[in-house]
C-alpha cells in the first residue's frame, strides 16, 4: 500500500458517524444537520488530501492544517447553534 494511505482512509472512514447523525438529525434540526454534513464533507476532503500528499511532510502538514480549522471552526458553528437553539436559562 502506498505511504500515507492508511491515515488517510481513516480520517475517510472516520466521516461515516457525522453522516449518520446528520441523518438522524434531519428532520427535529435542519440546520445542525447541515453543519454536521460540512464537517463529514470536511473529513472527506482531508482524506483525499492526505492520500494526494502521499507521505510528503510539507504537504501533509499543509492539508492537516487546512483539515484542523475546517473542523473545528465547523465545530465552533455547531456549538454557537445548539446555545442560540438552547435559548437563556
């Protein structure tokens, strides 16, 4: 197998448990559905772009980078939603 394709196919792999949420979620929440759908699409891309650095460093740290803010600034949104959904207390 060639280098770097087993993280690869695992940051792909890993994509599947945020699809299915947001399957789950479609219906009671859209929105969050939708942001959950970003970030699996999100984790896709990675995948791909880890499997087209094939093991070089530079390129590597480039797409974990790219990968590490989509995620978490995805991850942000989600967060900022479910509080505005959750309304005061």
């Amino acid at each position: 197998m060639q280098e770097g394709m087993i993280p690869a196919l695992v940051v792909a792999a890993s994509s599947f448990p945020a699809f299915l949420m947001a399957r789950s979620f479609a219906r009671q929440q859209p929105r969050l559905a939708t942001l959950l759908r970003l970030a699996a699409l999100a984790m896709l891309a990675g995948g791909a772009g880890l499997a087209w650095a094939a093991g070089d460093e530079t390129r590597t740290l480039a797409v974990a980078v790219v990968l590490a803010l989509a995620i978490n600034g995805l991850g942000i949104f989600i967060l900022f939603d479910y509080l505005r959904r959750r309304g005061p207390r």
